[in-house]
C-alpha cells in the first residue's frame, strides 16, 4: 500500500473511507473468537485472537512483533515501527483483545459471538469492548501504508478484562514502553457522535465489613428483641454510609466540582434503567457524583435468603463494600477512610469486623501539552465538532502503570465506543461511525503530532 501524504486532509479522509470494507471483514473475523480470558473459559480462543492480530499487524506492514509472555496471563502483542526521522515523537497505541463474558445468553437479540448486523453497525460480544478499537489503530496503520510520522509502540493485551499481572509490569521495562505520547484506545464517546477525551478515572477500593453476635441462630420468638441480631447490626452500620439525601456521609473522601461535559438526567437514566418515577441518589451534579467525587456500593451481601429463612435470630452477617474515589486522592487513604468510619461505629454497641481489600489508583491527566492540541484538532476533523472532556467511574489499571513508565508522556483516552454501545451487557455493539471517526482521529492526530513536534525542534 502507498503512503499517502500526511498533510493533505482530503486524502486523509478518502484513504480511511476506501479502508472501511477491509476493516469491517477484520472487525466481524475478530469478533466472532471468544476470547474470554475468565477463568473457567478455555484458553484456545484467547489465543487464537493473538494469532489473528499478530497476523494483521505484519499485514499493515509492521516488522517488529514481539509476545511479552508473563506468569498467569495471556500473551501481551508488543509490536513497534520505529520514528521515521530524528525529530519524529513516539506514540504508544495500546488495546486490548480479550473480552468479557456473554452472560445470560437468553437476553441477547443473536448469538454474542455470530457478528450480527443492525443498524449502522454490528452486535457482538467484545465488538466496541475492545475490539473496535485494536482496528482503530490497525486502520491507522493501514492508511499510512505502515509507515506512519511517528513512531509507534502498540501493546495489544489479552487478559484486561479479569485482571492480569502486565498491569504492573510496564515500571519494571521503561525503555520498552518509553513514548512522547500514548493513547488509551478502551473508552469512547459520551454519546454517538460526540467526540470525547477522558482524562479522569475514579480510583476503586473494597471493604468487607462484618457482624457476629451470637454462637448459633436462636429462635426469634423466645429471643428476639434482646438478643443482637447480627443483620440488625450491619444493616444500621451500612445506613450511615450515606446522608439523607444519599451523597456519601464518609468523613475525609475528596469531592469536587466538575466543570467537563456529562450526561443528562434523562440520558443517565435511560442508560442505568433506572425503574421510572424513582429519584437518583445524590445531589449536586451528575458529574460530581459519578467522576469527581466518592460512591459506596454495597455489591455482596452474606445473610440468610429468604427462601430459605428461618424464625431465628441471625448471628452473622458479611458485606462487601465496593469504594470509588476521586482521581486525585491516593487509594489507601480513601480505602483508610472507609474502614475508620466503619470501625468507629459500634452499632448498638456490638463492634464490626472490617477487613481492607484490594485497592486500583484513579487517573487524571494533564491536558495542555502538545499531544492534547493536537488531538483536539484531530477530534474535530474526524467529528466535526469540538471535542468534550468527561471522566468515568471505571478504572484501567494499566494507565498507572504506563504512565509510571513513561512519566513524562501525555495519556489520552479515546476510541470508538460510545455510551449507548452495552459494553459488558447483552447485545453490545459498535456503530461504523464511530469507527470510521475514530480511524481518521487516530490519523489526523499523528499527523498534527508529528507536525508540532517538527515545528518545535525547529524553533
């Protein structure tokens, strides 16, 4: 394939349109591998997707590709073209193959690994999480004819989905995952057609809490309202997680204005399926509550069902608290904070068992340096738009860990999902606007990158 010019915006646009075709066959090929890296799930799948994207790489015409092969993970594609001249910058592509499981397949409108087409897209599992974005940045590739103004590094990795050992793994190798640059292709737009730079994650922690009061269950009759009940108990501790209005009441969690983009009370609803007529938990902004400041979920709770009750007295009873905090607050003292306020409770005076879990880091990145103009222009050739800025509640460990790397490159965060594309729930999919945008924004910004770079060595 020939290289087209890299400063010709007319000849941008044409060469990603002629590469549609070709990038939608390679998307439904991709899609249709069930590559869940869950335990439980085989592990063929997994890497007959490495296989196939090692293949397209070589295809787009990189040479050097590399399997970085860690201890109970699947294989990390490490491939790399190096700048093409010195003043040229280094720009890391990462993404990742794996995906999550279908769920209950009954809910989905075809089967989850057959790419269906609907409108304006395809619906598959995996299709937008993540692997619409891995053909984003073969598509760069392509139209580029391998040989793009900058150097590239792509990390392609496999287990992202459950948890992988690779997310500490880049501080350990710096010169492989050095770069000027890096663009975090697993996020997407606020809604469809809205160009969108994340540039906050939320940190996450988790606390398990109990409650024992009594030896065995005793019979509620001859012992209920003396004896402690163990659920009483946890439940009077959970209730004071949260103030009246439902905003965390955690002494000490950063909270903050957000001044970005955000979603609209109609649209947050519509996408959370909130039950109609039922009020949202909180105050203040959507933003606020879901990116720059603190939630508390309780996601598990250990204590009899009711099919299965008895008329007695409960003495135990667990939960599990699931913490998200702002990006900027460090992740054991938000976690720290959590399990002092619960420690110090004592309900009805029966002290609570608390027990800190495991801990991720929120992100936020700096946005005023070269790679952020440039990718504002490059959203806005590809969109026709001017780009928003959101953050999000979710949490990709890696970031921290690439950027632990890489200290002084720029991280975006952008790619062809969008908000409405039921990533993780049944019937995902991904629509070819997006995609297409999200190719021609991965061009236009290497292209303005490199361009600036030029023009600051020169001056």
């Amino acid at each position: 394939m020939a290289a087209m010019d890299p400063g010709n915006e007319r000849d941008l646009q044409t060469e990603v349109d002629g590469l549609m075709d070709g990038l939608r066959s390679d998307l439904e090929r991709l899609a249709a591998i069930p590559s869940i890296s869950f335990p439980g799930f085989p592990a063929g799948p997994v890497l007959e997707a490495h296989d196939l994207l090692v293949e397209l790489l070589h295809d787009a015409g990189v040479a050097h590709v590399e399997r970085i092969d860690l201890p109970d993970t699947a294989p990390v594609i490490f491939a790399e073209i190096p700048p093409p001249h010195p003043d040229a910058p280094t720009v890391l592509l990462y993404s990742h193959y794996d995906v999550q499981p279908p769920g209950d397949e009954s809910l989905w409108q075809s089967p989850p690994f057959e790419p269906t087409p609907v409108e304006g897209g395809l619906r598959a599992r995996g299709i937008a999480d993540d692997k619409s974005n891995v053909i984003a940045h073969l598509g760069m590739l392509r139209a580029f004819g391998g040989r793009p103004p900058v150097g590239v590094k792509i990390v392609f990795e496999g287990q992202e989905e459950y948890g992988s050992p690779f997310d500490a793994y880049p501080p350990t190798d710096p010169e492989r995952f050095a770069c000027d640059a890096m663009v975090i292709a697993d996020l997407g737009n606020l809604r469809p057609g809205t160009p969108t730079l994340t540039t906050g994650l939320r940190g996450a922690a988790e606390v398990v809490v109990e409650a024992r009061t009594l030896q065995e269950p005793r019979h509620s009759g001859e012992f209920g309202g003396a004896a402690p009940d163990a659920l009483l108990v946890l439940l009077k501790a959970l209730a004071t997680l949260h103030d009246v209005h439902g905003d965390v009441a955690v002494e000490g969690l950063r909270r903050e204005e957000w001044e970005g983009a955000g979603y609209t009370e109609d649209e947050f609803r519509k996408l959370a399926g909130v039950v109609g007529g039922l009020p949202l938990l909180g105050s203040g902004t959507l933003g606020e509550r879901l990116w720059s400041g603190p939630a508390i979920t309780v996601i598990g709770l250990d204590a009899p069902t009711v099919a299965h009750a008895a008329s007695a007295v409960v003495p135990y009873a667990r939960a599990k608290l699931n913490l998200r905090f702002h990006p900027r607050q460090d992740p054991h003292e938000a976690q720290d904070r959590l399990v002092r306020h619960l420690l110090a409770l004592k309900p009805f005076g029966v002290p609570l068992t608390v027990t800190p879990g495991d801990t991720g880091p929120g992100y936020e990145a700096a946005t005023g340096g070269p790679a952020y103009r440039a990718a504002r222009t490059a959203l806005r050739e590809a969109w026709g738009t001017d780009a928003s800025y959101i953050a999000t509640g979710g949490s990709i460990p890696l970031v921290n860990g690439l950027a632990q790397a890489a200290p002084g490159a720029e991280v975006l965060l952008f790619g062809a999902q969008d908000n409405l594309c039921n990533l993780h729930a049944p019937n995902e999919r991904v629509l070819f606007s997006e995609l297409r945008a999200t190719v021609l924004a991965m061009c236009a910004f290497v292209r303005e990158y490199a361009a600036g770079f030029r023009q600051g060595a020169a001056s």
